[in-house]
C-alpha cells in the first residue's frame, strides 16, 4: 500500500533538491529520501513549467509576446537554480574540451564556465526563444508544462538503463545513483505521460506524436554518447538531457 506521509516527504524533497522555492524549514533531510525522491523529477517538472506558464500569462498581459517569453524563460531559470542549464553547459565544455574519461570528468566537475559552456547555452536559450516564438499565443502555457515534464521524464530513464560515471559520490548526483523500481518507474511516468496526452488538446495528435518520437531517438544517441565518453552518466549528463530534450520538443512543435 502506498504510503502517503512518505511519498509527499519525498516530492517535498525533490523540490528541495532541485527548485530554490523556500519550503526546506519544514523538509527534514534525509540521504536516502534525497536517493528515493528522484521518481518526483518529472513531477518537479509540472512544478516549474506550471509556475513558468503562470509568469508568461501574466506578462502577456502587459508585454508583448517576446517579453512574456523572456520572462517566463527567467523564471524557469531562476526557480531550478540553473541546475539543468549548468549541466548541459558542463557537459559542453567536458566534451568540447576533454579526449579521455578522466579529462571529461575533470572539466566537467570545474565550476568555471569555459567556450563550449558558454556558446552551448546561447545557442540552447536562443533556440528555445526562437521555438517558442513561433507558437500561438494560447497554447504556450501548456507547451511550457508539457516540456519541462516530459524533458525530465526522458533524463531519469538514464538511472535504470546506465551506470554512474563517477567513483566519487559527492558529486551532484551522487546521492540519486541507483535504479528505480517499477513502482518508482510508474510513479515518474505519470506526469509526463499526462503531460504528453494533453498536449493533444491543442495539438494536432500527428504534430504531438512528431515532436515526441525525436525525443527517444536523441534519448538513444544521448545513451550512446555518455557510454562511449565516459561508460555512465554523471548528474551534469542528466541536467543536458534535460535541456536538450526541452529543446526539441519545443523546435518540433514550431513545425
């Protein structure tokens, strides 16, 4: 039987883990609860793409469609802390700059931002604006929600079918390195798959399906790239999961 106390304590500390909304006074913390909290990251997802429609709705309001973006983008940025920006930016300078495992690792656990870092977020940033842009006005909100669920969903699938990368356990992932059950799958799965059948709401189902199918082809090159770099994945590889499938779904709904 599901234990409710329990798995609230859990999505409470995923929010924690990787959000800065101030709800940690009344969150005790627990290494295993952080490990077992990772089924809540699609979830955490709805979260932050809910509070980014809010922002873009109301900016809309006031501002020009451009603006209410750049707002909303913000938002999303400022209330996960970077975390998954940070990766992907790391994981650009790791494979940018790196030839072997050890240097890969190395570059990516550097918290200077080099070339690679840098120009991979403006790129990625000015993808996402450029995407969005191109969509109606009325079904950005829910586009915002929807992928930032779903990109979630596609980065923790790497804890049931890759190894970690790293020997040392205090990197940012560390304490999250271990396989979800089918229980914990489901419970991940949910919310995206909500998420996906929404979207046919104000889709057409053949624009949905195209802009989800080349999320589990980039899943799968992904998948092959972090074993052949590095033989695992790292938490930077599933914060650049996460943006880079954010990316794509957004370019393919723009079709």
């Amino acid at each position: 039987m599901l234990d409710v106390k329990k798995e609230l304590h859990l999505f409470f500390t995923a929010l924690v883990f990787y959000t800065r909304i101030p709800i940690s006074n009344w969150v005790p913390y627990k290494e295993e609860s952080q490990a077992l909290s990772a089924r809540y990251f699609p979830l955490v997802g709805t979260v932050v793409g809910t509070l980014t429609a809010l922002v873009f709705w109301t900016a809309a309001l006031l501002f020009a469609t451009p603006i209410a973006i750049l707002l909303a983008m913000t938002t999303a940025i400022w209330v996960t802390g970077a975390l998954h920006e940070d990766g992907f930016a790391d994981l650009c300078d790791g494979f940018g700059g790196g030839w072997t495992k050890e240097r890969i690792l190395e570059i990516m656990k550097d918290s200077s931002l080099g070339t690679f870092g840098v120009l991979g977020l403006i790129v990625a940033m000015g993808l996402k604006f450029l995407a969005l842009a191109q969509l109606p006005i009325d079904v950005v909100p829910l586009t915002f929600i929807a992928g930032h669920t779903i990109s979630r969903y596609v980065a923790i699938t790497f804890l049931n079918t890759h190894a970690y990368a790293r020997s040392d356990d205090t990197q940012k992932a560390g304490a999250m390195v271990r396989p979800m059950r089918p229980a914990e799958q489901l419970i991940a799965l949910l919310p995206a798959l909500i998420a996906a059948l929404s979207m046919f709401l104000i889709f057409s189902p053949l624009l949905v399906v195209i802009s989800i199918i080349p999320l589990a082809i980039i899943r799968w090159y992904l998948g092959k790239l972090f074993m052949r770099k590095l033989e695992g994945y790292t938490g930077d590889c599933l914060g650049a999961t996460q943006q880079i499938t954010e990316v794509i779904f957004y370019l393919m709904l723009s079709l």
